[in-house]
C-alpha cells in the first residue's frame, strides 16, 4: 500500500535556539495544563496536606514518584501514540485479543463507578467551608450536617450546569490560569511558611522511606499504613479518563501526525487495518515526524513540573506548619482547618487561601465531564461505528448520572478515608495501571524506527511496575479493610 508523505516541519520547532523560540515553546502549553489542574482537586489540596500534617516532609518521594509516572511516562506514552500514528487510541485498543472493545469498556465502566466517589471528597470539604464563611446568614435550627449537604448539593449542581456548554477552548484557558495562579501562590505560600529545605530535599529523594506515627496521626493511617500510602500516591494526579482524553487534546491541536492535510484518510485506513502500514520506512521521514510530535515532549513536561510543584507545595505545607500544630483533620473541615497556614503568616492571607482554593476545586469539577464525555464518546465510536455517538448527549447523560449518583453518596455521609481508599484504587492505581500497559502495547504496534528510545521505553516498564505495585497494594489493603 502507498505510504504517506511525512511533511517538513514548521512554525517554532523548525528555527533555530533563541530567546523567540523558547517563548514559542512555552505557548504550546495547554493539554497537560488541563491534566495538571484537573488533578488539583482532593489529592493535591485536602490528601497530601492531611498526609504533610501527620508525616512531616518523609512522604514527599511519593509525590516524587507519583509525578515521574503519572506526570510524565503514562501521560507521554499515551499521547504519543496519536501523535505518530494520527489515529485514536480507542481504535487500536478495541482490537486487543477478546471480546471486542473490552479493555474500553472496563475503563468506562470503573470511571464511571468511581467518579461519584471521588466528586464527594472534592465537593464536600467545599460545603464545609462554605458553611463555615456564612455560618452567621445561616438558618440556626437546621443541624450542621444537613446545611452541610445542602450546601454541597449546589455547589455540585451549579459546577455541572456550567460545565454542559463549557466548549474545550474555553476550558484550556480556565486551566490554564488555575495552572497560573496555582504556581504563583504556592510558590509564595511555600516560601512565606519557610519550610525546612534540607528536610524536603531529604523526604523528597528518600524513596521507600516509611514515616513515624506521631500521637495525632490519624487511627485510619496507623491501622492501614500502605494502604494509606498507596492512596496519597493515587491521588497525586488525576483519574485515568483525564491521562485517556490527553491523546484526544494531542489530535484537537493536531500535533504530530494529526495535523497532516489527509488525517481523515489516514485514521480511516488505520482503522481499518490491524497493521500501522502507512508510515514511510526512511529514517529522514521517521525523524521528520518525530520533530512535528516535539510540542508533546515540552507540552508533558511543563504540566509535570506544575503537578510536582503544586502537590509537593502542598504537602510541605501541611509539614511546615499543621505538623507543628499536631493537627488532627476530622470530619469534613479539611479546607477549613488549612487555614492555619495562611493564618500563620498573615491574617489578611486567608480570604486569599478561600478565594483560590474553591476557585481551583470549582475548576476541576467544571472541567471533568469534558474528560467523561470525549473519552466515552471515542471508545463508544471504537466499539460500535456503526452508530451515532452524539457528543453534546453523552455529556448530558453522563452529567445527568454524576450528579445523581453523588447526591446519594454526599447524603449518605459516607466518610472521607473509605472514600479516597475506594475511588484512589479505582480510578488510579488499578485503572492507570493497565493505562500504561495498554500504551506500551501500542508503542510496539508502530513501526520500529517509529517506537520510542530505549531509555523512554525502560522508564515506561518501570512505571507499568510502579503502577502494578500501588494497585496490588491498594486492592489488598481495601480487601483487608473491609472484610
């Protein structure tokens, strides 16, 4: 069959170094901003911290880890893929030996388990502080936790009405300043807090190393510790829809070869055909296409380093100022008691804290049917072409289902630590697990001069060992825990 033509290069990554280059570099930051502050939600803002207030800087090589697998390698190694061969990652995984579509329709399945069970831990909290602001306005004869819930219920119902009509370009922008403002104030929280840096350089490279249980660590963490660590590990980072709908966003800015003139073509053939057969086999038209995929490579690291830096901001955080304290986080007031730390440099700070915390938590909320829905869509589309898979409706469907399914959880009162644990597992651990075996299958389906390097590919294995580790651990200890 005829092979495509590869094209030269062009725009930003066909000049030379210069001051322009590097400031063009930086503007193709997007699809991992998303991913970056989609993942600013319970993990960064209410688990690491609660895991800095009672482990001090010694957990600070989970986030480490957590980043370097997540952040980089399962989110590169999956967007690659439609970067050098244009085509979706659902049509490729739908022909995985078995039942057709199965590994998609796992993953479906367990996002859409799990997301309500972690909406609860993001919303919650939120509720908790809302309350605590407008305590004052508020009815006195309604017990606490019926207002609570209440207050809970709008905040989840305004951010999925708003995010029904959000379009992805509106959404890159909203993440994009989160991602801003998220780096800003953290980089100035962590420097005001005046942490301990040999401590956080120590925790930070100290991988393995187990804390001590102070007198006011939680009685949960003490009982089940790995279980604990493999939840803070989880929730560094987003579920695995958001790494899944990272290859999508690489066609919509069509990077790579999802930018080529006859793209359409090209997924159809591919699509069609169980071999990728369409590449050239010279090393000039390899390396060519490998230059049009370079935005990936500097996309992917830039939302690494803001993931890393956001969560280990966090958590230093908790372990600079709440370990001194010996603070206790109990019931919902997980926002609310983070206040400490601002209260701690300034008074002033904490309106501050509010406004930028609930407007990062109302962002991830915003933004997650988007991830639901395009995933959805393209793995519906994989499995059944025949049909129609309207997109505006699934996201109705799915955000129709959200907020049902959350409404009774929220109602149920079911507490923070089993929550996490349940949706940490679920949604991360086991599920980006087999995310990232998934990819490295698709890496040998390409051609050999399109695959990635060696030391790409040993990172990539090693991470799919990572994950395999955390999910065992993760799956054992809820075993343990509730049966």
């Amino acid at each position: 069959m005829n092979k495509i033509d590869i094209p030269e290069p062009t725009g930003v990554f066909a000049e030379p170094w210069s001051g322009r280059k590097f400031l063009g570099l930086l503007g193709v930051f997007g699809p991992a901003a998303i991913v970056a502050s989609l993942s600013i939600g319970a993990g960064e803002t209410i688990v690491v911290v609660r895991a800095g207030a009672w482990a001090g800087y010694d957990l600070l090589w989970l986030v480490l880890v957590s980043c370097l697998v997540k952040g980089v390698f399962v989110t590169y190694m999956l967007g690659r893929y439609t970067a050098i061969s244009g085509e979706y990652l659902g049509h490729r995984l739908v022909r995985l030996p078995g039942p057709r579509g199965w590994l998609l329709l796992l993953i479906i399945a367990a996002e859409m388990i799990g997301a309500p069970l972690g909406w609860v831990p993001i919303s919650k909290p939120c509720g908790d502080l809302f309350h605590h602001l407008f305590k004052g306005v508020l009815p006195s004869s309604v017990p606490e936790p019926v207002l609570e819930n209440a207050i809970t219920s709008v905040f989840v119902a305004a951010a999925i009405l708003m995010s029904v009509r959000l379009s992805f370009e509106r959404l890159e922008k909203q993440q994009i300043a989160i991602c801003f403002m998220l780096v800003v104030g953290t980089f100035l929280g962590t420097l005001l807090v005046q942490p301990d840096f040999y401590q956080t350089l120590t925790g930070t490279f100290s991988v393995g190393n187990l804390p001590s249980y102070p007198d006011w660590a939680p009685p949960d963490a003490v009982k089940h510790p790995y279980l604990t660590m493999a939840t803070t590990f989880g929730y560094v980072g987003g579920s695995v829809m958001s790494y899944l709908v990272y290859a999508n966003w690489v066609g919509i800015h069509r990077w790579g070869l999802a930018g080529h003139e006859k793209i359409k073509e090209i997924r159809q053939r591919a699509f069609s055909s169980d071999r990728i057969d369409y590449l050239p086999d010279d090393p000039a038209s390899a390396n060519r296409l490998k230059a049009l995929a370079a935005p990936l490579r500097w996309d992917v690291g830039l939302g690494a380093l803001v993931l890393f830096f956001v969560t280990a901001a966090f958590m230093v955080s908790g372990a600079a100022v709440l370990y001194p304290l010996e603070a206790q986080f109990e019931g919902w007031g997980l926002l609310t008691n983070q206040a400490h730390v601002w209260s701690n440099i300034h008074p002033s700070l904490v309106w501050v804290y509010y406004v930028c915390i609930l407007a990062a938590l109302w962002g991830t909320l915003q933004a997650l049917p988007e991830v639901y829905a395009r995933v959805t869509q393209e793995f519906l589309q994989a499995i059944w072409p025949d049909r129609e898979w309207d997109y505006d409706r699934i996201k109705i469907r799915i955000c129709t289902y959200i907020f049902c399914a959350t409404m009774i959880i929220i109602w149920a009162n079911i507490p923070f630590d089993i929550l996490t644990q349940i949706a940490g597992f679920i949604l991360a651990n086991f599920t980006i697990a087999l995310a990232i075996i998934a990819a490295i299958y698709l890496n040998f389906v390409l051609p050999p001069r399109y695959r990635v390097n060696t030391p790409i590919l040993i990172g990539s294995i090693l991470s799919a060992g990572v994950m395999a580790l955390f999910a065992g651990i993760s799956g054992w200890g809820l075993i343990q825990k509730l049966f």
